[in-house]
C-alpha cells in the first residue's frame, strides 16, 4: 500500500509536506509510510478517500482505478465532489 500512496500523493502532484497538512500528519509520518517503516490505520485510509476521493479498494488491494469514474456532466466523483484535485 506504499507504493500507492506514493503514487497518489504524486499523482496530486503534492509535496510530502503538502499532502500530510491536508491529512493532519507531519510529513515525516508520510515520508515513513511511503517507506514501509510505518503501518497504516483505517482512519488515515478512510481520510484519503474522503479528501482525495481516491477509491478505497484502490487505496487497500491496488484492484480498480485510482479513482472512481468522474461524471463530467455532473462534475462529482460518485458520491464525492472533490475534482477540484485534477488539472484538466
């Protein structure tokens, strides 16, 4: 699940810095999680998704996409209006 944080926080394009402000955490702790030397708790998990709209199933197995379809027409992310994330 490193790895995908890691590629989430890029794909984002934030810092380490930027992304553990919007989580709460010091960007140490994201540095230390992007490196496998600190676990991960549901409740960080749950506020990726919930900050970032990233699919949790994603998030957790690698299994889908990163993130859930986006209806353009409606600009929301399921049941998530965070496109504000994306440059187009």
């Amino acid at each position: 699940m490193n790895e995908r944080i890691k590629k989430l926080r890029k794909q984002l394009h934030l810092t380490q810095d930027e992304f553990g402000n919007k989580l709460g955490v010091a960007n140490s702790s994201i540095s230390n999680i992007e490196k496998n030397r600190y676990g991960i708790t549901d409740q960080m998990i749950k506020l990726m998704v919930k900050e970032f709209g990233v699919n949790e199933n994603w998030l957790r197995t690698g299994e889908g996409e990163m993130f859930p379809e986006f209806d353009r027409a409606n600009a929301t992310f399921g049941r998530s209006s965070c496109f504000h994330h994306f440059r187009f």
